[in-house]
C-alpha cells in the first residue's frame, strides 16, 4: 500500500509501505474511506516536537473492515467503523469511568498511520464502533471528524462543564476550537464567545453556534470576555492551542467557580500557583477520551443533526497529503480532508 511518513520538518512523502497484517488476535485491517491531517500532526511538522526516526502519521480514522483478528467477536469484515486515536479495550476499570485514553491497555490508535490507504486497528472489539449501515458519501466527512476532533471539541465542552443556559468562550479556532462551538450548542450553551481574528473562522463559528466574536488577544481578549460578561468572565472556557498564552487567557476568562476544559497538547505551559490558587477556576482536560462519546456522536451525525464535516475546507487526494499539511501550516486551509484513490 501507499502511506504517508514524516521524515523531519516540513518532510511528508506518501511511499511505498508494507500492507498492514494481523499482528495481535485483538486486531482488525481497515480500508480507509477519508483520512485528514490533524492540527497535532503540525507540532512535528514545524519542528516543535522533534522525530527521531521517520514515522508513519494519521491517527483520525473511518473506514470499511477488512479483516479481523481471532479474538475480535463483535467487529465484522464489511462494517463500516469509526475509531478513537487511542485504541483501548473498554473493559478496564478506567474505560468504564469514561477515560479510555487512559485505558490500561491503551495503544496508538492506528500504529500503522491512517493517513494511508489501509490500517492495523488494535484492539479492535473495544475501539471500533460501527455505524448502522454503509454510510452516503456525504456523511463520511463528519464520521471522520468524530474520530477525534469532535470528540476532542466534546470532551472540551464536558470538561469545561458546559451547561443549558451558560455562557462559554472559546480559546483556538482551529477545528478542535470550532467543533467545541458546536459542542457547546448541543449542551444548551446560551452565549458562545469565539476568540478569532480570521473572518472564514468566524464565519463558521457563528454557523455552528457562536454569538460573539472576540478578536484580542491576551489580556486585551480577557477585558473584552469580561466586559461582554458583566465583568464576571464566562461559566466555561474551552482551551483548544495548547500554548501558555492560551492557558492563561482561558483561566482568566473563567469567572470564579467557572471552567475551563483543556484539550490542546500542552507545550510549555507553566501555571502560576498563586494566580491559580486565588482564580476559583475547576481545570480539567487532556486526550479526549473519544471512545466515550463515539456512539452518541455517530447517532447525531447519522440523523443529520449536527454537521461537523463542515470544518473541512480542502479537499484532495491522498497522494497530495504534503500540500494538506503545507496549506495548514500556512493557514490556508482549516482542516484538509484526504480522499484515497
């Protein structure tokens, strides 16, 4: 098959790789029907996290099953399934509190990179959820995003507490911040306060739910939250950048006793403890534990109630997956959808 692998900054080339194989009996092969590029993908991509051998990339996965393992009892070969970035057994202790990406079997989700043609998926009874039938075409897009960045926005909005009537604002207009805006609707949220300073962004955030936009940033951003919100800062705060610039503006945009939901991979970010002590905010977050919320994802998208698939904006084939990271990386696109031949 052909797959993509990072070689180094700004270094992608879709090759000539070995055909996935059963390894473990708990795995499946899948045909992929859509891959992406993950706003995570970029951090090894601009040279922030450094490789220190060439890796096969993609972990955001749909797609057809090929074949299964011996063990595998309830996934079957011509399901179409949905997968989490974290592959996970849903039988631990930890899966059953709802934290599978912290599962005590926790595994890369796709380790053979789903920015491919074919996938090894390991364990698959626990990661795969199947959709009721073989999709539209049309529906492809938005079970992808379900794979991670919707459940990603998910998980941001729940941690963050979101409830019927609050108000939320929302650091990052990546898709993962953008998904946490329609997340945010679908939990009641009344105001949605979308920090943006790019008008197809905002564009879409108000599509998806969004009242106000904020285009500050910083402390600037902060005073404008604060004076949209009586002075008070919002109920519940989704930090989807990962950035201490990002961190620190999403606890002093909470009010006290609000939240803020983390979901951005954390890079260099160092809390005060004496702000923090003081703030009253509830801080909660990390890898999403996508495998949660897989199946009331799948049946909201399945009943076209929600469209997440909107958040990509580029097409193209699989093959041309460097010019998705490029137009990312570049912010010409936000989010790039890959279409194997």
């Amino acid at each position: 098959m052909k797959g993509t692998v990072m070689y180094g900054p700004r270094d992608v080339r879709f090759e000539e790789r070995p055909d996935p194989k059963i390894i473990e009996p708990t795995d499946a092969i899948i045909k992929l029907s859509a891959a992406c590029v993950c706003g995570s993908d970029l951090w090894p991509y601009r040279g922030i996290d450094e490789l220190k051998q060439p890796m096969p990339m993609g972990h955001e996965y749909v797609g057809i099953v090929q074949e299964v393992g011996s063990q595998v009892k309830h996934i079957k070969p011509g399901q179409f399934v949905v997968g989490s970035f974290f592959a996970s057994d849903n039988t631990c202790e930890i899966c059953q509190s709802g934290y599978h990406s912290s599962c005590v079997n926790r595994q890369p989700g796709a380790p053979t990179g789903a920015q491919a043609e074919y996938a090894r998926i390991p364990l698959a009874d626990g990661t795969l959820v199947p959709t009721p039938d073989l999709p539209p075409e049309d529906l492809i897009p938005s079970l992808l995003t379900a794979s991670d960045v919707l459940g990603t926005g998910w998980f941001a909005a729940d941690a963050a507490n979101v409830k019927p009537g609050a108000t939320v604002a929302v650091v990052g207009d990546g898709a993962v911040g953008l998904l946490g805006v329609l997340s945010a609707k679908q939990m009641g949220a009344e105001r949605i306060i979308v920090m943006s300073r790019h008008p197809d962004r905002q564009k879409l955030a108000l599509e998806f739910g969004a009242t106000d936009i904020v285009t500050e940033r910083g402390d600037e951003g902060v005073a404008h939250i604060k004076e949209l919100t009586d002075g008070l800062g919002a109920h519940s705060v989704i930090e989807a950048v990962g950035t201490q610039e990002a961190m620190m503006q999403s606890i002093r945009a909470a009010r006290p006793g609000g939240s803020v939901g983390f979901v951005g991979v954390l890079h260099g970010v160092e809390i005060p403890g004496w702000e923090f002590f003081f703030s009253h905010v509830h801080l909660h977050g990390g890898p999403a534990p996508v495998r949660r919320y897989l199946p009331h994802l799948i049946d909201l998208i399945w009943n076209r109630k929600i469209n997440p698939g909107k958040v990509f904006d580029l097409t193209l084939p699989l093959e041309q997956v460097a010019e998705g990271y490029r137009a990312m990386d570049e912010r010409r696109a936000i989010k790039a959808l890959l279409i194997p031949s």
